[in-house]
C-alpha cells in the first residue's frame, strides 16, 4: 500500500507542477476559476497532511501568493511522502472539518481522498482552461504512466 501511494503522490505533484506551470505561462489570459481551484486542491493536501500531523490548516479556499504555490505544493509532496513512510497507513486519525464535526478516518482512506480530490479538480481546470480557448494539459493517470515509463 505503502507503495502506490507514493506513486501516486509523485502524479499528483509532477501534475500540480505542470499546471503551475501551464497556468503560469497563460497567465495573462487570467483563468480566474482554473487558478481558484488549483489554490483549492493544494490548499487541501495541505489541510490533510496537517490534520493527520495536528498542525495550523490553510483554509479551504484561501487564495495563495502565486510565487509561493511550486513551493506549498513541493512542501505539501514532502510532507505526505513523510507520513506515507512514518505512519501507518490503516491507523485511524480524529479531526474536525473545515464545519468543525468531528470524524474518524484511516490515513490510507484520507491519502486516497486527497489524490481523488486533486483528480477531480484537475479535471474542472481542465475544462475551465478549454473555456477560456486554450488547449489544456492532458493530466490522467495512464499518460502519466507512460511517461514515466518511457
């Protein structure tokens, strides 16, 4: 298990890295939801990772300074990637949500969410920046495969 989360960490942050870029080079045309929601996915593996280490979390939606994102986002992929290989990924946590509930979850479960999370957003970018006239990145899992592969 241990494994293909870290495999799957190293998709998730080589993609949030592409887009960073991508968004950055067509920044001009200012895709304001593409970049709202980008701030969002990393924002929540940031909140993630903090609640599983009980530390500060960013809030849900807060926009980041834009020369500090390829870093929030190479701190958070450091972050995970410590807890993937300190703890234990079937010990359950207790955390609050952002509405302040409190629940209980397994860190493999909330890993997974975070990847699934990020997925489904790349996606809504994907379809912003389309909207916007401009051909977006190709993020899924496979073509990140075959890359790596290659």
């Amino acid at each position: 298990m241990k494994v293909k989360l870290i495999e799957l960490f190293e998709y998730n942050y080589y993609f949030n890295n592409k887009l960073i870029e991508f968004i950055s080079e067509n920044f001009q045309l200012k895709p304001e939801k593409a970049v709202k929601l980008l701030n969002h996915l990393i924002n929540a593996q940031q909140i993630w990772n903090a609640r599983i280490n009980n530390e500060s979390e960013f809030e849900v939606w807060q926009i980041n300074d834009w020369n500090k994102i390829s870093k929030i986002n190479a701190d958070n992929y450091s972050k995970t990637l410590e807890i993937i290989h300190n703890e234990n990924p079937r010990n359950i946590i207790e955390y609050k949500n952002s509405k302040g509930q409190k629940f209980i979850n397994k860190i493999e479960d909330v890993l997974f969410h975070v990847i699934n999370h990020s997925t489904y957003h790349r996606g809504q970018i994907a379809t912003d920046i389309k909207n916007n006239g401009i051909e977006p990145l190709t993020t899924d899992y496979i073509f990140y495969k075959r890359k790596i592969e290659e």
